[in-house]
C-alpha cells in the first residue's frame, strides 16, 4: 500500500500549540528528576581527582558503617586505568542526599598518578604522555586529495590563508543526565532522561546479561540531551547496580560539574589555505584539520562544507587524544565546526574580491534541487534582514562612538532523513477516543504532539483530541533521537498506522451510511460520504465498532519512507551586531534564520527549534568555553556561572522564517533538530568581521579573543 | 554537600558576636547567604558554627543624616537601588549595585555580605593550589603577595571613590554593651593566604553593622564595568572614578578606584595625582588611564585587561562628567 501526504490539511503545518505545554510550563511534568519511588535512596559519585592514574587502593570500609548508607558500589578495582579527572571511582546510595556526601567523604582511594595531557598542544607534544595505555595520542587521518591545489593557488586572483579554531563546550542540559532505578526480582525498570529509551534498556540488560524483555525504560519528559544521552552511559551502569546492591530504588543524577564533564562537543582548529578566481569562484581549497574528541577516537568536522564543488582539494584531519571523557555527539555533530571555518573563508576570500558576501555565495552554492533552495532562502532572508541597506565593505560602517556595526551570512546542510525502524501504535475505541503511542521519546522537540498532529489530520479531529503517549521502552518500536531523524520517522509511522486505522473503521462504518469504504472520507469531525450530505460524527462513526476496537501498529519500510520523508535540509541564517572596538564586547543584535525541513508538521515547534538552535549558537559564539586546569586536568569553570551561558539580556531578536516552498515540501518530511544551530556561530563572525574588518580567528568572541585581534589589526 | 553545622540564629548584637568563634573558620556570618551556601556545598568552608544575623533589628535600612547616607550591613541589593536618596546622591553605586548577580541574588544579597564576600577565582574555589596556574584568563594584573585572584566586590571600588567608612561591632565592653569601631572602605581589604587570613581586614567574630557615605556636594562619579555577558556576569574590569571639580572646571580631588584587577580594590594613585589641578579632556582622561594600567604583571591568557584598564578608566572619568562618549551620543 503506497502512502502520501495530504495535499490540503487542516492540521499538519499548521501552528499548533504542543499538547504537553500546560504539563510542563505548571510544573506537573514528572522529570526523570522528579521522580520519587518508596525507599528510595539518593547515588552520588566519586570521581577521580586526576586526569590520568591507575588505581592503587579502593577503601571503603568506614564508608560502609556510616550511617543511612544502603550501598557501596566500586567502579574501578585496583590496577585499572583512569583517564580523565572525574572518571567515576565509587559510588554510594544512601537515605538522603547529605548521608550520601558523608560517606562519599569516608571513602580512601589512592592513585598511581600518570602524565596526562589536557590540551592539544600537551598532547601532540614530542615525549607527551600517553593519554591512555591504548592507541596513539594522535590518531591521524586520510589525506583527501583531489587536483593540483598548489598550481591552483599559484594562479589564483585572491588567495588566503588564515588558522580558525573553535573550544571545547559543554552540553549544559537543563536536566543533567541520570536516571531513577528499581529492581523487582530481575526485572529493571528505569526513569532515565535519555534521547533513546531503547538504546537504555538494551544497554541495561547487557549490563545485567538479563533478557531485553526484563528492562522498561521510561522517559516521559526530559530535559534536554543534544546528542549527549543515547546510552545508559556510565552513570545509567552504576545508578542500576547500586539498586540492585542496596535492594532499593535509587536516583542517580550527576550534578553540574559531573554533568559538565561526561562528554562535550570537540575542539576545532583548521589552517586553510584557499583561492578564488576574479568572479569569486573558488578554484583551490587546503586544510590541516586537527581536534580533540577526548579519549575518543574522533573529532571529525567536513571540509569544504556545503561550497564543496572545487576543482582542487586537499584535507587532512588528525584527532588529537585528551584526557577527558571521549566526546559525546552535540547537536549537528562537526557541522558548526566546518560551518565556521568555511563561511569565514569565504568571506575572507570576498573582501580580498572586494565582493559582496551574498554574491561570493551565489557563485559558490551547490546546483540542482538544494542549490534552487538557497537561492530562495538566500533572495528571502536577505529582504527579512534588510542586507542591502545594512551591508558595507568590512571595516567601513558608520561608527557611533567606540560602536561598530556588521552584518554577516553563513549557509549550512543536514541529512535529517526518516529511518525505518520507528513503528506508532493507532488505537481507535468505541467511545470515539484515540490512542497514538509509540516508544519513541520527546527530547524536548514536540514529538508527542506530531503523533497526534499527524493522526488528527488523518481523523478529519484536532490534536487535542488524540491522546498521544511516548516514552516506555516497550511500547511500539522506535530509534535514538539523534541527526534529526524523530519527525521525519515518527510522523510517517503515525501516518501509516492512522490511515490504516481509518481504513478499518471505513470498513465498519460504510456499511451504515450504505457507501462503500473508499467512497468515505474523514473531515471535520465526521465520517462522510464524498459528495453527498450523508454523514455520522465521528463519535457516532466509532459507536458502530460494537465492542471491538480497532488496533493498527503502523511500520515503516524503506519505500514508505521515500515517499513521506527525504534527506537534505539547506538553511540560512543571517547575524548584525555590534562591537565595542575599545573593549572588544560583541552584542549580537539580530539574527534572521530561514530554514529548509521539507514538509512541515508544526510550524509553531519548527519555530520554537529555530529559535532554540541560534539561542544555543549565539551562546557558544560569544560565551562558553570549557576550560581544563593544565597542572591538575581538572575542570576550573563546572559551573553555571564562569561556564557561560547567555540570558534574555544576551540574546538578539530572532526572526524565524520556515522555508515552505513547493519545492521543499514536496520531499515530504525532513528533521529539524541540528540544522538551525549550526549556521549561527560563523554568521557572527562573519558579522564582526564585517564590523571592525578584522577577522576574530578563534571563539568564543569575548574580549579576551577580540581585543588582541583588534589591537594586531590596528582597529582598537 | 553542606557538611553538618549548628545553626544560630540571635537576635542582638551582642549575642551574634558572642556566637562566633575567634578562629577562623570554625563560625561563620550567614546574611543573605548568596556566597556563603555556595561555599559550604563545596565544602571551601566547614563552619561548625552558622551565625544568621537576619533576625537581628536595626542592621537594615538607609538613614539620610549629618552629610552621610547610612546603609545597614543587612539591608539588600534591591532595596539600595530602589532608595531614593541613594539614587540621587550615589549613582556610581546604584550602577554597580543594579549591574551586580541577577535579580533573584539582588534580592538576597546585602551590602555588608557583598563587603566580605570571599574571591571567586576558579583555583580557590576547586580546591586547588596547584604550582603553575594556568587558567588566569579573569585573574590579578597586578598580583600582590604572591595570590592572582581578584577581589569580587564591585560595590567597594565604587564606595571607595566615595569616600565611604564601615562600621563594625568588636566585641563587648565591660558594661555588656557592643563595642564598635570605624574602618575606611579603603582600609577594609587585604591580601588573602586563602587559608585563615580573609580578604577582609576583620577578625572572625567582628560584624560589619553600616556602611557609611558622606555626601560632599559637587562630586561628580560614574562606575565602568567591561563585561562578558549582559546579564549576571562579573566584570572583566571595573573602574570607579569621584571627582571634585571646582567652578573653573578644574578637577581638585579625584579619586580613581581599579576592581577585578587585583586581590584588593586597588586605587589608580598615579592616574589621581595626574587628575589633580588639571581641566578633564578627552586627552586627559586617555592619559590618566595609561597611567592607571602602568606596571601590570600579565600573562598571554589576561593581557588583554591591560587594556580594558585604560579605558575603564577613560570612561569613568569622562562618564562623570556626562561624557559617555562610547555610546555616540
């Protein structure tokens, strides 16, 4: 059975307020945080106070006969390696918070302290410290060759040559990450903030070698994850064994330092050397890449990005080995790292071309059917920002006292396309009330509501109407949110198994308005035959189920999913601000985001993503850094408040604009979640660039980066 | 965690400073809480001993008397900024005081707290003392005995230039009454060990009960705060400039007030004597803050506030007499 998206809708695209809402916003929504069981016992952790050591002793003993202490649990057994500060040691449930610390304070663990290496520099250094008894510190890459790039520099019209590096950043999830666990004989029910309740329950049951069957995960609200809770992860392991040790359900949540120091986004540094001809046509593109995932294997970020059509290339990655807790993937993995060093590039490029940034795009866009899409958000995101009137050749603004103005643009990709693993469950009942119900989780994106979004439509209902659960492990099949791949998953199998479910109860209910099943449609609350006045309410419709209910698990396949979803998002975004040239303070003023995500399903919650991803980028634009004590490996800033993140005071106006084109909508539905936040840091800088004429080489763009740049540029 | 402590909440003077230990660090003074709770959940401080001096009357409020403004130790952020007499005679501080924490720690945090705050370095407040410290992206450009923290205050960069005096209780006399003493704000301040020698100048069981600005017609101050965020940040530098400017326009007193650059409120001396008898210009001002920033000890991670000093410094100074040329307009 072929499937499609309906050409007219009622619902689908439409600005629909997220049924959960009110849930949220009054408080009532039970976090995995909020979750208290009887008994139940609070787990903290002990982590290791360096960066690199092995384990001499564990002594626990005194901790043991303190009191309230329910379980003791050791992670790291004598003779097995540490490798970042932090790496958790021990860990201790007991029956409060404060009994916890105490016994976490008795425990003595003595190290064999080992060099380490918390920087790239450290690391790469001749003689460095292994960073762990396994693999090189350095992990070099592929070269990727394509041409002759240094015959092409030597007859380029414009050349340049310039080193760009991103910092490490943290996740900063509003909810850290952790879970509740309790135990019924060896049966493992969870409450974990995760982005993948399936990843966690099978995690858990290998852990504990118990049948999948035996674990329930469950995640009904959650705060946040960004790419940084598809696992039970460590802290998942240790929370489940300490239940099981203790015989009662414990919450194990790390707190902000914790939270701050399992996994962040890697570290970026690129020198390039690229040129363009006379029309800014980019003809030679070279880049040393290097970044550090941690003691992961990969810091990969795409080189050239979304300009990728250059006759001469050649790039070479090394991922450089830390030690701190392997990177965990952040929202658009690599992207606003390559983002960042390419549209910095290009706009380099253009001042030495004396060309207008837009143009230096138009040259260089990709063709074919995503070229069609930037052209168009490039034509309707410079209107919404007025770049005509607000563009002038970097440096050469109208100053107003120390202030200068600039504007900057910066294009970005995504795949974003569904996968066939998710399955929703449609549950029509007697007394017209209709269940959507999938395992899938809600990471924050609106994908409870999108269930119902997408089974209102199918309904002729609205989608408060439809009571749409996610969030249990065992419920209907579903995969990790992650690369923007939920919506355009879970709205295809919410639309097979809704439309399968109106079939069955055409199939009923034709016989009682005398019509045929396909001669039937679902409109406006009511079941109707086309083209006549002939009609039952859609309560009445369900009555004549007499009993039964009809019960439909709707499943994807890959050709069900080539004609409801695609790969492919194109998206521009667009940043003014303004830089105080004597303190080197950058404001971001204003930031005009239009976005690509072919169909939409809500354009409220695609909005509200917008919003969020350029909120999230201004952020690491301008403020956060994570910063490691070199002497100790230590994190010096977990916490909220020299780990900077912007409030309403810092944040620009956003103007969201969701490209829905025929030629974008007509791919059916693409995700969301990355493709918004990823554009925004190079658009910044790109704007400062354009203020001072002075490129800022490194973020965040603070003062402590900018000003040197100005004073060396002779602007400040 | 907080580890275990006894809580004590008196409701005299007396009593408060007879529940504090001599010792540092076994009691310690609980106002608004807003530094102390954080230190003690990181276990920086272990008091045994927790002195609220909350319930006591009469530590908060503003009295407008004699050419001073006397603001009691207790009384909040907030309800300094909303005072009017405040806000006409010491703008400089309303601007330190309204740009300080967030409006939910403004609303907690009180004068004489903010006076005694401990140093937010990211060393001391790990617990770590580590032989090369690095990370000195927000630390001292003039370190003094050998500590690179910055002193946090940004009230008392500002009260300095104002001339202001703390009042203490010390002790009790023979009569069972309260003594008191007076310490110029100035004065208040020194190089903490980071051990049991405070950043404040008092003894353990000593409580700040006022703090007290003279109002001297014809001062002209303005406070200059560079900062990374708009919101809830403290500066990269502060600079708190009060001049005294005679009919001719000549500047005849001047104080100039660095903060966020060295372990005490340090004040700009050089950049004063250059100030004095002298008419304020553009030219002058930029002159004054070269001077101000004259023999910095940087490293590569905190140079750059060398020159965020300078023009601190420029801006307070032109700031006070309405010249926010910065802004353009």
């Amino acid at each position: 059975m072929a499937f499609s998206w309906p050409k007219e809708t009622h619902v689908v695209g439409k600005k629909i307020k997220r049924l959960d809402g009110p849930m949220k916003t009054s408080g009532r929504a039970a976090y995995s945080y909020d979750i208290i069981r009887p008994n139940q016992q609070f787990g903290v952790l002990l982590g290791s106070p360096h960066a690199h050591a092995k384990i001499k002793s564990v002594d626990t003993t005194a901790a043991e006969k303190m009191p309230g202490v329910s379980a003791v649990y050791v992670v790291k057994k004598p003779g097995e390696e540490i490798v970042y500060a932090g790496d958790p040691v021990v860990a201790i449930a007991a029956d409060t918070e404060a009994h916890a610390y105490d016994a976490l304070y008795a425990i003595k663990a003595e190290y064999e302290v080992l060099g380490h290496a918390v920087t790239m520099a450290a690391s790469e250094k001749e003689g460095a410290p292994k960073v762990t008894e396994k693999d090189d510190n350095v992990l070099k890459g592929k070269a990727h060759q394509v041409g002759d790039v240094d015959k092409a520099l030597a007859d380029a019209a414009a050349k340049i040559e310039g080193t760009y590096s991103l910092p490490e950043i943290s996740h900063s999830c509003l909810e850290s990450h952790g879970l509740v666990a309790e135990w019924n004989g060896d049966k493992l029910r969870v409450w974990c903030s995760t982005q993948a309740t399936q990843n966690v329950a099978a995690d858990l049951a290998k852990e504990f070698k118990i049948p999948a069957t035996n674990v329930k995960c469950i995640t009904h609200y959650m705060g946040g994850g960004f790419g940084s809770k598809f696992n039970a992860g460590v802290e998942g392991a240790i929370g489940a064994n300490l239940a099981k040790i203790a015989g009662k359900p414990v919450r194990l949540m790390l707190d902000r330092r914790e939270e701050h120091s399992a996994g962040i986004r890697p570290s970026a540094d690129a020198t390039v050397t690229a040129a363009a001809d006379a029309d800014g046509v980019l003809v030679a593109f070279r880049a040393v890449q290097k970044g550090s995932p941690g003691i992961g294997s990969s810091a990969n970020f795409p080189l050239p990005y979304v300009y990728e059509n250059i006759p001469n290339i050649d790039t070479r990655m090394d991922s450089v080995r830390c030690n701190f807790h392997m990177t965990r993937a952040y929202r658009a993995p690599g992207h606003p790292q390559g983002c960042f060093v390419m549209e910095s590039v290009m706009d380099d490029l253009a001042a030495k071309l004396n060309l207008d940034p837009l143009e230096m795009r138009r040259k260089n866009l990709p063709k074919g059917q995503i070229g069609e899409i930037y052209e168009k958000e490039l034509a309707i995101g410079s209107e919404m920002f007025k770049w005509k009137e607000k563009y002038h050749p970097p440096g050469k603004g109208k100053a107003k006292g120390s202030i200068r103005t600039g504007v900057g643009v910066s294009f970005h990709k995504w795949g974003g396309g569904g996968v066939p693993i998710d399955q929703v469950l449609c549950e029509i009942h007697e007394d017209g009330s209709v269940l959507m119900q999938s395992s899938t989780q809600d990471l924050g994106t609106g994908n409870r509501t999108v269930l119902a979004i997408v089974a209102a439509e199918t309904f002729g209902l609205l989608p408060d109407q439809i009571h749409a659960e996610v969030g249990e492990s065992d419920w209907a099949k579903s995969h990790g949110s992650g690369g923007s791949t939920t919506c355009p998953s879970t709205a295809p199998a919410s639309l097979v198994a809704a439309t399968q479910a109106r079939d069955a109860l055409f199939a009923k209910v034709a016989p009682h308005l005398e019509a045929k099943p396909e001669e039937l449609v679902a409109v406006d609350g009511k079941i109707m035959v086309k083209g006549t006045t002939k009609s039952l309410s859609w309560v009445d419709a369900c009555r004549k189920l007499g009993g039964e209910k009809i019960s439909v698990l709707g499943k994807l396949s890959l050709g069900i999913l080539r004609d409801l979803s695609s790969q492919g998002a194109g998206g521009c975004q667009f940043a003014e601000v303004e830089v105080d040239i004597e303190t080197g303070e950058v404001r971001v003023k204003e930031v005009v985001a239009v976005q690509d995500c072919g169909l939409i399903i809500n354009k409220l919650a695609c909005e509200s993503q917008v919003a969020g991803g350029v909120v999230m980028a201004v952020n690491a634009a301008v403020l956060e850094e994570r910063v490691l004590d070199q002497a100790t490996g230590r994190m010096l800033n977990a916490d909220m408040e020299f780990y900077k993140l912007g409030m309403l005071e810092d944040m620009p106006r956003i103007k969201v604009h969701m490209f829905d084109d025929p030629i974008s909508t007509s791919r059916g539905v693409i995700g969301i979640g990355e493709p918004p936040t990823i554009s925004t840091l190079a658009a910044i800088g790109n704007a400062i660039f354009n203020a001072t004429g002075v490129r800022v080489p490194r973020a965040p763009f603070t003062p402590r980066n900018v000003l040197p740049a100005l004073l060396k540029g002779g602007v400040a | 965690m907080i580890s275990a402590f006894t809580y004590k909440s008196p409701t005299t003077l007396k009593d408060a400073i007879a529940s504090l230990a001599s010792e540092p660090g076994k009691s310690e003074v609980l106002a608004g809480g807003s530094d102390l709770l954080a230190l003690m959940k990181d276990r920086i401080a272990t008091p045994e001993v927790v002195v609220n001096i909350k319930s006591i009357p009469n530590l908060s409020g503003i009295n407008v008397a004699g050419g001073k403004i006397q603001i009691g130790a207790n009384t909040t952020l907030t309800d300094l900024i909303e005072h009017a007499a405040v806000k006409k005679n010491l703008p400089a501080l309303v601007s330190a005081a309204r740009d300080l924490g967030s409006t939910q720690i403004r609303n907690v945090a009180t004068v004489g707290g903010n006076l005694c705050q401990r140093n937010r370095d990211w060393y001391f407040r790990n617990g770590l003392n580590p032989e090369v410290k690095e990370e000195l992206q927000y630390s001292s450009i003039f370190p003094m005995e050998g500590q690179v923290y910055v002193h946090p205050s940004t009230l008392a960069p500002v009260l300095i230039a104002y001339g202001a005096s703390v009042t203490v209780a010390s002790g009790v006399d023979a009569a069972g009454k309260e003594k008191t003493r007076e310490i110029p704000v100035e004065k208040l301040f020194q190089v903490s060990d980071l051990k049991g020698k405070r950043e404040v100048v008092l003894a353990p069981n000593e409580i700040i009960v006022s703090v007290n600005v003279p109002v001297v017609d014809g001062v002209k101050a303005a406070e200059i705060e560079v900062r990374e965020r708009q919101s809830h940040d403290w500066p990269l530098v502060q600079a708190a400039a009060a001049l005294t400017v005679d009919a001719s326009g000549t500047i005849t007193k001047a104080n100039v007030v660095l903060g966020h650059v060295a372990p005490v409120p340090v004040r700009a001396s050089a950049a004063e004597k250059l100030l004095v008898g002298k008419k304020l210009d553009a030219n002058l001002a930029t002159q004054a803050g070269k001077a101000a920033s004259e023999g910095a000890k940087t490293t590569p991670k905190n140079e750059y506030k060398t020159a965020l000093v300078e023009v601190a410094v420029k801006r307070a100074l032109l700031g006070a007499v309405g010249n926010e040329y910065w802004k353009g307009a």
